[in-house]
C-alpha cells in the first residue's frame, strides 16, 4: 500500500533531505537487494515512503517476555500496511531470524568496538535487524531464568545496544527513529533527537546504573544524570522530539508522584510533546471468528462456540462443573500485576462462588505462592506456570470473566484481547485499563466490564462479586459481551497517529 499524502505533506523532503535511492542505502545493502520491495514500491508509488526504524528489546513471535514484543510487532505490521517503510532492530539473543545479509557497524571501545547485524524481510512486518552487541547472548533477556535475578551486566549490554540502534538507524538513513523503553535510549546519544521519538512502555523499569557510565556518552552525558545516577530514560525523555506511552490515562499518572516513578518531574517539563497513545492489538492473532487455536469459533452474533471454549477449558484444567463463572487471569508475575491480591483474595472466591484459571510466569516468589494457593484449592482454582499460547488464547476466549487487579497499567493488552472473544473484563481503574474499560454498574448503557477503585483486596472482591451478578443475568451479560466485542480494539487507529507523528516530527525540521 502506498503513502499517498506524502508527497504533499513532505515539506522536509525537497528542503532538506532529497535523496536518491542509493542515497539512502548503504551500498553493501543496495547491492545485495536488502530493500529490493521497497525500491519496487517507491518505483510503483513515484514518491517515497517515511522510512522509521523501531528500536525494541522484545519482538513477537522472536522473543516475547511481556507485551513490549506484542505491541511492537502489531505496530510495525500496522505502519507496514499503511505505507510505511518499516525496519525494526532487536538484539540477537540469538532470534531465529532467516536472515539474509550480514553486515556491521563500529561502536565505542567501552561497547567492544563492533555489533554485527543479521538483517531479513519478514513478510507483514518489515525489515528486522538482528542486532549482536557483546554479551547481549543470553538465554532470556533480562534475567537467568535459573535463580530470577537479573542479568549483571544489563547496563553493559544494552547501553551498547541503543549505541547499535544509532549506528544502524545511520547506515539505514531512517527518516525517523522510534525508539522503545529504556534498553533503546542510549541511542539518543548518537542521533539527531530532533528525529527521534521515545515511547515509554513501563516507568517502573528505567535501567538506572552507576553514575561513572555518564562519560560513555560524550557531551550528552549531563543529560543521563538523574538523582545521583546514570538513568538513559530520563536522557531519552529529555532529548527526543516527541514522547509518548501507551496509553493516554497513564500520560497524565505519569506526571505525578505516585506514577512517575521519579521521573514525573521530566514528563510534566515535556508539556504537550508528551502524551499518550492506546496500544492495538492484532486482528489477525485476535478474533475469535478464525482463531485456529481454539476448540471452536464464535462471534458477537453467535456465542454458541464460546461455550464449547469454556467446557473444554474445564475440562483441561480439571475445574469440571465446578459453579458460578471461570475468572482467567494470563498474566506475567511481577508486583505491578496485583498478584500478591490475587494470593491474598483466593481464598473467598468459593463462596461467591467462582473458580480461578491462572496462567503465565515471572517473579519466582509470586509464581510459588500462587502455585502452593492452587494446590491447596484444587475444586476451584488452577494454575498454570509458563508461558504456551494455545493455552493463553483457550484462557482468553474461554473464561467468562478476566481479571487484571493492576497497581498500575501504562496499556495493557489483556483486556483487549478478552473483551474481543467476549470475556468480560474485571479491572483496576488506573492506565489503560480506565481507558478501555467502561463500568457496567456506573454505565449500564455503554458498560463493556467491571472497575474496581482501588488496587486492594476489598475493592477488586467487590468487583468480582458485582461481575459474577451482571454475568448471572444472561441479557445483561450478552449485551456486556457484545458492546465488548464490536468495539475497533485493533492497530487502525493508533497507528495512523504514529504515522502522522512522523509526518509532523518531520515537518518540524
Ligand atoms: C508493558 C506495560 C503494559 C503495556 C505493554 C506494551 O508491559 O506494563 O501495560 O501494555 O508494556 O506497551
């Protein structure tokens, strides 16, 4: 598909950047057909495409730990469709990429002097660059997955990552680098900012290190130093023309004290260039009308095979006919999620009654505590530790409610998915999840599910008891379900607003 506002709004184009093709590539690329589709519909299109290169620690279906490798992914494959020229870099743990061009780029001798690339097409999404900085090989990205704790040299391996990510956004001539969460920020060091863009998926994780790592970035250094350490969030919030998150509700909690984790300060300065845009989910891995991965299809028009989804998740899970609605919970295990409430409130769901499916993995103190709770309470709540997605999607679609107790939620992805498949959603009211879900009790006639005031114990009990009365009463629960259902929850929208915050990063030059 074709871009074809561009050449109208290009403004930037004839005065500053005209390039030619081979301008644009380095040669070794060119030569070696790297970008052969996109000469093709540049050729086809007689203008140019915006060429953006994502920068992500985490890309679905390579190497998915929470949903930063989700939202990436959709988001590329959405600006893809748009007529965007879509590269992506991740670091190559390794990633089983059919890569077929392998090139390099030169990094500061703290970063080990070199980063090779492996680059290939990936039909829907883009270009993606395997991106292979020193040490950056490990067996999960963050942490050994053997004692929970976290990688020692993190600081290493990613700062020489988002030094990587400039050197190749470089070489690619990207018109626009979007850079994501703070194991890409480094790369505002090394690249023009005024054509940067940062999008914060989680304040919570900022990659704060030692104060002594401010020299490694030259006379950008004073814009790492924050409270006494070397913080490359704050940098990038600083230095990049444009900040978003993922959604609008958590833009404003961001900008104070409970939400900004230290950094509200630098958000608040950033006024009207910092904002938030709502996260997508996938159609194509989202609808329950062709899922492939479930028992049987359905849609808001029939809901006769959501039952066979539910009776087949009782049945895996050995809840049987166990009463009232299966509450499902897919979740990654960290503080931010409400485990901990989840631990605590278990034990009262017997008598609403409901039964609890969990499934999903992280911290190892939370994941042992809620498996010991499952064990314990076999007749109505089972766990699943690990991550397989056939069963998160039979969690998905076959649960009658969702729960998501967060503390805190910059999006969320969850709800999305649950509200598609006709699961009703059962939420705390903070970040995106306030900005997706609509109380069905305060708002009977729009309602899409359930919002608890508070991440707390009693609050989110009330939520549960209040969504197991609205599930008991068929017609309110199909008109909840169906409202859910035929809401737009995909990429559509928020990525035509990355496209046009290109366009006006752009324009700006
Ligand atoms: C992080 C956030 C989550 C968000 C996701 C993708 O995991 O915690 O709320 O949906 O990133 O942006």
């Amino acid at each position: 598909m074709v871009d074809g506002g561009w050449s109208l709004l290009g403004r930037h184009r004839e005065r500053a950047r005209p390039r030619s093709l081979s301008q644009r590539l380095p040669c070794h690329l060119l030569l070696q057909g790297v970008t052969s589709a996109t000469q093709s519909n540049r050729l086809i299109a007689g203008t140019s495409m915006t060429r953006v290169l994502l920068a992500t620690a985490e890309l679905d279906p390579f190497v998915k730990i929470g949903g930063l490798g989700e939202t990436v992914a959709g988001l590329a494959a959405c600006l893809s469709q748009l007529g965007v020229d879509v590269h992506i870099a991740v670091p190559d743990y390794p990633i089983s990429l059919a890569a077929n061009q392998h090139w390099s780029v030169q990094l500061p001798a703290w970063a080990s002097s070199q980063a090779s690339v492996r680059s290939g097409r990936v039909p829907g999404l883009g270009t993606v660059h395997a991106v292979g900085v020193h040490n950056i090989e490990r067996p999960h990205p963050y942490y050994d997955p053997a004692t929970g704790e976290s990688w020692f040299d993190n600081d290493r391996r990613f700062f020489a990552f988002g030094i990587a990510v400039a050197k190749v956004a470089r070489q690619l001539n990207v018109d626009v680098l979007h850079i994501n969460d703070w194991h890409t920020a480094t790369a505002v060091a090394d690249f023009p900012n005024e054509r940067t863009i940062f999008t914060i998926h989680n304040l919570a994780h900022q990659g704060a290190a030692d104060i002594g790592w401010l020299p490694a970035f030259g006379d950008k250094a004073p814009y790492f130093e924050h409270l006494g350490s070397c913080n490359p969030m704050a940098a990038a919030i600083r230095l990049s023309a444009k900040v978003s998150t993922v959604s609008p509700r958590y833009a404003i909690e961001a900008c104070s004290p409970t939400f900004g984790c230290g950094l509200q300060d630098e958000l608040a300065a950033r006024g009207s260039d910092f904002f938030g845009v709502r996260n997508g989910i996938d159609p194509k891995r989202w609808n329950p009308e062709s899922d492939v991965l479930l028992p049987a299809n359905f849609s808001a028009r029939d809901l006769a095979g959501k039952q066979v989804c539910n009776k087949e998740l009782r049945r895996a899970t050995g809840l049987g006919d166990a009463p009232g609605p299966i509450i499902g919970m897919v979740t990654r295990f960290a503080d931010q999620k409400g485990i901990d409430l989840v631990a605590d409130l278990v034990g009262y769901l017997e008598g609403i009654p409901a039964s609890l499916v969990m499934h999903g993995t992280g911290e190892v103190e939370l994941v042992s505590r809620i498996w010991h709770e499952g064990r314990a309470r076999r007749s109505h709540m089972s766990y699943l530790p690990g991550f397989d997605e056939q069963y998160a999607h039979l969690v998905v679609a076959g649960s009658d409610l969702l729960l998501i107790p967060s503390k805190f939620e910059p999006c969320g992805l969850t709800q999305m998915q649950a509200m598609t498949c006709g699961t009703i959603p059962v939420v705390t009211g903070v970040g995106g999840l306030a900005d997706t879900v609509i109380d069905t009790d305060a708002d009977p006639t729009r309602g899409t599910g359930f919002v608890s005031g508070q991440a707390s114990v009693t609050s989110v009990l009330d939520s549960l008891h209040r969504a197991v009365r609205g599930w008991r009463n068929r017609w309110r629960r199909e008109a909840v379900q169906r409202r859910g259902m035929l809401t737009d929850w995909t990429w559509a929208g928020p990525g035509r607003r990355y496209r046009e915050l290109y366009r006006e990063v752009l324009d700006d030059l």
